[in-house]
C-alpha cells in the first residue's frame, strides 16, 4: 500500500480510510515506518491525516510507536501544523510508557500547552493526562499541577473540567 497516496487520495478524511491505513501499518515495523514518515511531513493535510491512523494504528499495537516517541514530543512543540497532530500525539503519549530520557521535554511541552486557553480543548485534557502519568513519577510537579487545576478549573470548559476533577481526586 502507497500511505501517502491511501491518505490524500479521498477529499475527505473518514474513519474508515484512517482505519484501513492503521491496519495497514500495523502489519510490520516498515509499513508503520511508513506512515510516521507521512505524519512527520510537513504537508499540512498529509500530517494531519496520518495522524489519525497513527493513533488507531498505536492503539492496536503500542510497541511499534516506541521508536518514535520523540517524534511525538517533537510534534507538541510544532505551531506549524494542524491541531490534529499535536491532538493525536498527545492522545498516543497519554496512553503509553515514556522511556526516562524523555520525561523532561514532555513535562515542560504538556505544561506549556495545558496552559494555552487557545488550544483545542482536547489537546489540554490530554496534556492534564500526560502530567498526571509524569507525576506518578515526580510526586513533585503534583503540587504544580494541583495549583494550575484549581486556579483556572472555573474559566474551562466542561471538558477540561471533567478531565481536572478526575485527576485532582487522584492526587
């Protein structure tokens, strides 16, 4: 399968195209180098479509993502590209185990962009995720987090909101 040309070939992204590449890539460590290769371009509507079957494709098989989890983080930092891809690499890296070496960069990038207000909701609740995970780790940053949920819990949406209280009940 050509990735590149499965994900631009339609003038609408849909569920199933993005399934059917997931499944795609799924099948071996080069197929799903091939759609990393797509979701890191810097074709605005490529990236963001590759997105999408990155995530399917990581939630079925969490170890091929793990070459790539700075790529990810990468991906957060990026004002360049569609909300889609920093959502969905926020959506993968909430879900799975991030090697140590990598702790540092995704605490300071999910701290910058749960702060945002003018980010997509769900790219912040799943940053809140992300920093909770870390903080399971560095009981430190629970402090932090506790203090920026309950300062700006009253000007969110319910989304966040709903996202903050659960976590807060963990701390």
């Amino acid at each position: 399968m050509d990735i590149r040309h499965e994900l631009l070939a339609d003038p609408y992204q849909s569920k199933w195209k993005a399934t059917k590449v997931a499944e795609y890539a799924c099948t071996s460590p080069e197929a799903f180098k091939g759609l990393m290769h797509c979701f890191e371009s810097d074709e605005y509507r490529l990236a963001q479509r590759a997105a999408y079957s990155a995530s399917i494709a990581t939630r079925e098989r969490p170890e091929l993502i793990k070459p790539y989890i700075g790529v990810l983080i990468s991906q957060l930092k990026r004002t360049d590209v569609h909300d889609a891809v920093v959502r969905n690499s926020a959506r993968i890296l909430q879900d799975i185990s991030i090697p140590a070496e990598f702790h540092g960069e995704l605490m300071d990038a999910a701290f910058v962009l749960v702060g945002n207000r003018q980010l997509a909701i769900a790219i912040r609740a799943f940053c809140l995720t992300i920093l909770f995970n870390l903080s399971e780790i560095y009981p430190e940053i629970k402090k932090e987090l506790r203090v920026f949920i309950e300062e700006s819990i009253e000007f969110e949406q319910p989304a966040f909101v709903s996202r903050a209280k659960k976590i807060l009940k963990k701390i």
